[in-house]
C-alpha cells in the first residue's frame, strides 16, 4: 500500500542528489534581455517607417492600422521570428477558463502549383477565428453560432517560445461580446485614461495621457514531482485535501529570505533568464514566509502589459519547473496550516508628461494633484468595495479570505498615520463659507509639506487587503493563481468613474464662482469626509476589527457565490455601462461562468476526496486495524488473562480509535455523495453554487479532520500518501 509513497521518497532522494545540468550563460542580463520580443525597437528595424509609425499610432491614440499596414508589420514579424527559429505563429489569448489559449498554425503554405512557402500576412495577423465552442461563454455564445474571433493587440509586443511566435490578441464573440479577460480590462484602462487625464488638467495643461501601472508579486509553493504524482490530491486539485500538520513548519519562521536552496535556485534562474529574454522584467526573488514557498516579482510595467506578463510567466513558471523535476503550485492554499500564496497587485497611474500620480511632490502644486487622486481612489474602493471583493473571489481564494485560518473579506483602506492625519487635518481646515487668501496659502503650503519619500514614513501594515506604500497603492487580497486582469478592470473602473464624478462635482463649484483651487479643497474634503469608514490603521485580523467593521457597515462576504452577486448588482451594472467597459449581459455571463467554476471546484475536490477516503485511507485503516486485532489474538493465545488484560488494553483502545475515524469517513462520504446529488438537482448556477459552498464544501473539512487523525495512528510504513514533512522540506 504504502509502496508509491515509497517509491517517491526514493526518486525524490536522488532528483535532488541529481541536480539538472543547466548551462549557465555567461552574458549579462542588458545583453539578452527582450531578445525574443518583437518590441517596438524591434518592429523598427524590420518594418517601413510609415508602419511603424502606424503601430505606434495605434498603441498611441488607439488609430486602427490599415491592411496594407498590418501586411507590412506581418511580414517583419514573420522574419523576424523565423532568424529566432519560429515556424509556427500563434493568437494568444486569455479565455475565461483563466488560463492562456493558443492554436499553433505552421507559417507553411503550399501555392495552387504545389509550391511550398512560409507565409503570414496582415490578414493572419490581425484577426482569427479559433473554434470557441469549448471555451465558456456564459451563454453569450449561442451553439448554433459558436464562432469567436480573436484580434490583435498592438499595445503587448508579440514574441517567439520555443518555435511559435505568440501574438497577444483579445478573444470575443461574434457579436462582438467579451469572451476573455483582456477586453475589459482594456476598457477599463481607456477609461480611466480618459477621466484621469481631465482631471490632471485642472493642475497642468501638458497631460495629454494617464496610464496604468502594474507591479505583480508572485507568490508560489515547489514540490517534488515525484511526491506531487503520488498524491492525486495536488495533481488533480492543485492543493492537499488532507495531511496532518509536520511537526514543523514555519513556527521558528526560519524560512523568510533564508538561503534559497540550491536545487530551487537553479529554477529560479532559468526562469529568469526565459523571462529576461521575453523582456518580462524580474527583479526580485526571495523565499517566502511558509516552507517551500517563494516570490518572484518583476519592475512594474504599464498595466495591460504587466497582466499579459504575469499570465506568460505563470505558464513559464510551470514549464521549466518540469524541467528541474518540481511542480509549481499556484494554488493559494496548498497545505493546511502553513501560510497561503497571493500576489500583492502594486498599482499606481503615471501621466505622459512623467509624474507618478500617486507620488507626492515637491510643491503645493504637484501635492494637491496627488491628494486629488489619492482620495478618489479612497472613495472609488469604498464605494465600490464589494466590486473589489468579487474581483478575487474564486473557490481557492476563498481559503485566504473569509474562511477558516484567513483573514476576513473586509475591504478597507491602510494609509498610514501621516496621510490619515493629514486628511483629518484638512477636514477641519476647509470650510464651505469662502476661505480668507492667507488660510488658502496655509492650507496650500501645509500640503507642500508632504514628504516625498512617504515610504520611510509609512508604518507597512501588513494585514491590510488595500495599503498605500508610498507611490501606490497594494491591493494585497489578489490570489495567487489569478488572473490580475479582473481586480485590475474592477479598480480602473471604479476610479475612472470616481474621477469623473470628482470633475463633474469640481466642475459645479466653480460654476457657481469658486475658486478652482478651493472647489477642489472642498470636493476633497468631501470625499475624505464621505469615504472615512473605510479607513482602518489597525490589525486586520483581529477579532475586533470584523466587529468594528461591522458597526461601520462595511461589508465581510465570506461566501464566494455571495460574493461573486456584486458582479450583477444594479450598482455595478451601471458603473459599467457609463465607463463603456462591459456590458449587462457581459456581466451576467461572467457572473455564470465565475458560478459554475466555483462549483465545479468544489465538486471536484469532493470527488477526489471521496475516492482517496474509500479507496486509499479506508483500506489503509482496515489492514492495520486487522493486524492490531492479530496482535491482540496473539497476546491472548500466549498470555494469562490477568497479563493479557493489561497488556491489550492500549491496543484494544487503539483498535477502537481507529475503527470509529474509519466509520466517520465513511459516513461522512455517503452524506457527502448525497449532498452532491441534491445540489446537482438546482437549475440555478447561483443556487447551485450556494449548496455546493453550503451543503458540500463543509464535508471536506469534516473527512479530512478524522483522516488526519488517522495518519497519526496508523503505522507510518502503511500510510499510502507522502506527509507534510516529507513534502515541505526541499532541499
Ligand atoms: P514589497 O514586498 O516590499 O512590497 P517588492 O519589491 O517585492 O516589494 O514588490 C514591489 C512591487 O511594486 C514591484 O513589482 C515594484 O516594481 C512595484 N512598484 C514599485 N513602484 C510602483 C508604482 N509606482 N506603481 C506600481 N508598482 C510599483
Ligand atoms: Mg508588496
């Protein structure tokens, strides 16, 4: 029984005495850095001036490019990824299964007199039409129309992995309906665009554009491959349904930034240099708090590309570790009792013309521009907090928000004590009657005061989901495994409606006669007056801080369907209808889809539980329950009965410990089984979702806790599943 656990101790033995031979390069990074990605630079060596000018337009003001244009960019690109081996191309895009979707086609082409040749043209480039019918639509896609187009996005440079030359495009429906995650966010960064801009007006007349900026940090688990093929927990489900704690783990917290070991080092820098030659640009690496556990994160980058960067480097990530015979769970909770794996979305917005505008500056000017959009991005997260919250709900989030050993779902706000007091101080000093020349110029010089390196300032709360750290703003809730485009749509989207309602009220003001520089004092002071609720300086998971949250009315949905509900509500519909970033029925279809994926999670997990309780751990307890029972005969046959009594009784104890946990399971699987049934009946994907989360996932719990107990009284030659201490420790 316990011979595949066996088995895999022994591999796992001599794949870290066998560390992978990995040719190391000798060049620096700066030399081969972006060398497989057609970037701009590129595009200007191997297409005509008029082209590239074409593309930068594109990325630009969002011109469309011509035909004869795109023939011209494909062309270049067809060479240029051929120097690089390439003899495929590919759409490359992100459904809504979450992961990325590709369909290679080979550049050869034979001519109508049976001639062979590598062909690519603008047409080929700019639009495809993958068959669609198996990625989910939402019913958005009608079966008898399931055509899907995909179409490319000139402002992420297309780049070459292994042959294929990979074109980021978007992917929507024939009706011209989302079907990915790139769509909106790109949307929502139009918007945001848009209105930023407006309001960067009010401060300097040079800003003609604001974008988005986004810095992932990556968090992720290693295990050996050998020991995650013997456990079809992790490879069917990504995490462990069961195992007892390891007698260590992480209490003497001796994993953080320690030495990297050596055999996942080497994995790290292979994954480095692929990344650097793909121009996604790593900076950072570290271990992190949990044992197995790392962090991997990039400088920041304009936020379209960042995301396509975090989804390519999630699929690097899982590849080259194959490579180094190790699995990469993006899972946010692998192991149970150990912490869990997010990825901290560092997010900022820049003009043009090079100011952060989330950085404070050096004069009056410049601060009042970065308090303008620091308390809308406030009151953008407040107002819209449980959008934000549904942004990162999934079934395996679910195990770092809201559940057991996880911090509430309670959206709030970290500003630190300077900022806090700062606004505090500004409620008091702004008053609605006209202010004098002098308080205005007080007012005025005070916030010249802000230090521009808030960061040393900044007490870094680290239990909070939303924390300004200086220049950005951390939205810390994000999973691991996710794709960043949907908390990214979510928060662009909610503060470029913000920014344009804080025009609109500025606006009003000075319509009436204000001052420009006053309306905008008094529209801040409102907000930061409206939005104080929010604001929370303390530890986030505590107690007390769900109590107190609950008196402010802030809302903690600890229930993913629940959670999930704010995609569809009145209030969201209409925040996405007047940004233009998705429609009601888009909506609704990704409320549907986010739905059955969460059930299907679920259902998954409880399969896989159900099979390894009956088939593996059930049987384990049986043999060793029959050989205590031998034993126990034997003692008896040899034995007086006064010696025997004694003697048996701890085994007789032991006899009957294991057969209650082995009867709980199996209950507890049959009521499972049930539960199951009764939730497949729902039509609803909402109320199906519901039981499952209600009715089905608390048996996993339930069955892991008896066989937990289990391992720790079965022989340990018997049990069939490697342990937590023999999976956490890489060495
Ligand atoms: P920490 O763990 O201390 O939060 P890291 O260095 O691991 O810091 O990650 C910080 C991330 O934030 C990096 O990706 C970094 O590039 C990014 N970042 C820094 N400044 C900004 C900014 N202005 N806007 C967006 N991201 C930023
Ligand atoms: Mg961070």
């Amino acid at each position: 029984m316990g011979q595949l656990r066996f088995k895999a101790l022994e591999d796992l033995l001599s794949n870290s005495r066998e560390l992978l031979h990995f040719d190391f390069t000798t060049q620096k990074a700066s030399q081969y850095y972006g060398e497989n990605v057609f970037d701009i630079s590129t595009m200007q060596k191997y297409v005509s001036k008029e082209a590239y000018k074409s593309v930068l337009e594109s990325i630009e003001k969002g011109i469309k490019i011509d035909r004869r244009m795109a023939d011209q960019v494909a062309a270049g690109m067809k060479a240029w990824a051929m120097e690089r081996g390439a003899t495929h191309y590919t759409h490359w895009f992100q459904p809504l299964t979450g992961n990325t979707a590709e369909k290679h086609d080979a550049f050869l082409h034979i001519d109508s007199q049976g001639k062979p040749f590598e062909n690519f043209d603008g047409k080929l480039l700019v639009q495809q039409e993958p068959d669609a019918s198996s990625f989910p639509s939402g019913g958005i896609r009608n079966t008898f129309e399931a055509r899907g187009y995909t179409a490319w996005d000139p402002s992420s440079p297309a780049f070459v992995i292994g042959d294929t030359l990979s074109i980021p495009t978007i992917f929507v429906a024939y009706t011209g309906e989302a079907l990915d995650y790139k769509t909106p966010l790109l949307n929502s960064l139009t918007a945001l665009n848009k209105a930023a801009t407006e309001v960067c007006q009010y401060f300097d007349k040079n800003v003609t554009k604001v974008h988005a900026n986004l810095g992932w940090e990556q968090e992720y688990f290693l295990i050996d491959e050998s020991l995650c093929l013997a456990r079809p927990d992790i490879s069917l489900t990504g995490r462990t349904l069961m195992g007892h704690a390891s007698s260590k783990d992480q209490q003497l917290e001796d994993h953080y930034f320690g030495s990297i070991p050596i055999r996942v080092k080497r994995y790290m820098q292979e994954l480095e240099i692929e990344a650097h030659k793909l121009g996604i640009p790593i900076k950072t690496r570290h271990n992190e708090v949990a044992p197995n556990q790392f962090e991997f994160a990039p400088i920041f980058e304009e936020a379209n590309l960042a995301v396509d960067h975090n989804q390519l480097i999630m699929d690097l990530m899982k590849t080259i570790a194959r490579r180094h015979k190790f699995r990469v769970l993006l899972h946010e909770k692998p192991f149970k009792g150990v912490n869990g794996s997010g990825k901290h979305n560092n997010w900022s917005m820049a003009t043009d013309t090079g100011v952060n505008l989330l950085s404070p500056g050096k004069n009056p000017k410049s601060n009042m521009q970065f308090l303008a959009f620091l308390v809308n991005t406030v009151k953008a997260v407040y107002d819209n907090s449980d959008l934000l919250r549904a942004s990162i709900a999934s079934a395996s989030n679910s195990h770092r928000l809201g559940a057991n050993e996880a911090p509430p779902a309670i959206v709030s706000v970290f500003l630190g004590q300077y900022l806090t007091k700062m606004l505090a101080d500004l409620e008091g000093r702004v008053s609605e009657k006209k202010m004098t020349p002098d308080e205005k110029t007080d007012l005025k010089l005070d916030i010249g005061k802000i230090p521009e390196i808030l960061l040393d300032n900044t007490d870094r709360n680290r239990t909070s989901p939303f924390a300004f750290t200086g220049n950005r703003f951390e939205f810390r809730a994000v999973g691991s495994g996710a794709n960043c485009s949907s908390p990214m749509t979510a928060l662009c989207t909610a503060v470029a409606d913000q920014l344009a309602q804080f025009k609109v009220d500025v606006d009003a003001l000075i319509e009436k006669g204000v001052k420009k520089d006053e309306a905008i004092f008094q529209i801040i002071k409102k907000y930061s007056i409206h939005s104080r609720a929010v604001l929370f300086e303390g530890n986030n998971y505590s107690d007390e801080w769900a109590l107190e949250a609950e008196r402010r009315g802030l809302s903690n949905i600890k229930n993913v369907p629940l959670a999930l509900d704010a995609l569809v509500s009145e209030k969201t519909r209409k925040l996405f209808e007047r940004t233009k970033v998705l429609s009601n029925r888009e909506l609704e279809a990704r409320h549907h889809i986010l739905l059955d994926d969460y059930t299907l999670k679920i259902q998954i997990e409880a399969r896989v539980l159900g099979d390894l309780s009956m088939n593996h751990i059930v049987p384990t307890g049986v043999k060793y329950q029959t050989e205590l029972i031998n034993n126990v005969r034997g003692l008896k046959e040899l034995f007086s009965q006064e010696e025997y009594e004694s003697l048996a009784k701890g085994r007789l104890d032991v006899i009957r410990e294991v057969s209650a946990h082995i009867s709980s399971i199996k209950l507890k699987v049959n009521e499972m089984v049930e539960a199951r049934k009764v939730a497949n009946k729902l039509e609803s994907p909402h109320e199906k979702a519901l039981a499952y989360s209600n009715t089905v996932a608390p048996f996993l719990e339930e069955i892991r806790y008896h066989i937990d107990k289990l391992e720790l009284i079965v022989d340990d030659e018997m049990w069939p599943l490697p342990k937590y201490r023999e999976m956490l420790f890489l060495r």
